[in-house]
C-alpha cells in the first residue's frame, strides 16, 4: 500500500461529509495494486481497520467487483472493515 498522493483531488467531491485539514482527509488513504494486477481502489485506515472502496463507471455493479478486496487479508497487523462499492449513476 501507498499513500495517495496525486489522487487526494479526485476523491475530494466524492469524501466531502469528511473531515479536511489543510485541504487533506484526517483519516489516511490509500489505494493498492501487486504484480498480479489485483487492486483496491481506495482505502480508508482508521484505527488498525482497513475500509476498502471499489469505484466503478458502472450503474450495475456485480459482486466480482469486491474480489480484490480479499488481497487485503495478507497485510499483517491490520484488520479488514465492511467495504463498499460507489457506481456511476
């Protein structure tokens, strides 16, 4: 995992009930990709707790959207919150 550097501009509108200081979210995120291509689009850290996030251009999201929420699951020292998914609608 890394912290979202360039992409904290993207997700602003999508986060705007957050928490902001100095124009960044109090709560780290971040976003994940290994060599295999699997990849969580965003995820949100809050105490020990990983939140993953799926985005999709999509209206009509299927459940093999949050299959790559399980790589997750091989981070130690980190437990795996509910996720969600946020479609184009």
């Amino acid at each position: 995992m890394f912290p979202l550097n360039n992409g904290i501009c993207e997700v602003r509108d999508a986060c705007g009930g957050w928490t902001w200081k100095r124009g960044r979210p109090m709560l780290p995120l971040y976003c994940y990709r290994d060599k295999e291509k699997r990849e969580v689009d965003l995820i949100i850290e809050e105490s020990g707790t990983l939140y993953p996030v799926e985005i999709k251009t999509t209206s009509d999201p299927n459940k093999a959207s949050i299959n790559a929420f399980k790589v997750l699951q091989k981070i130690p020292d980190k437990q795996i919150g509910e996720g969600a998914v946020i479609a184009y609608v």
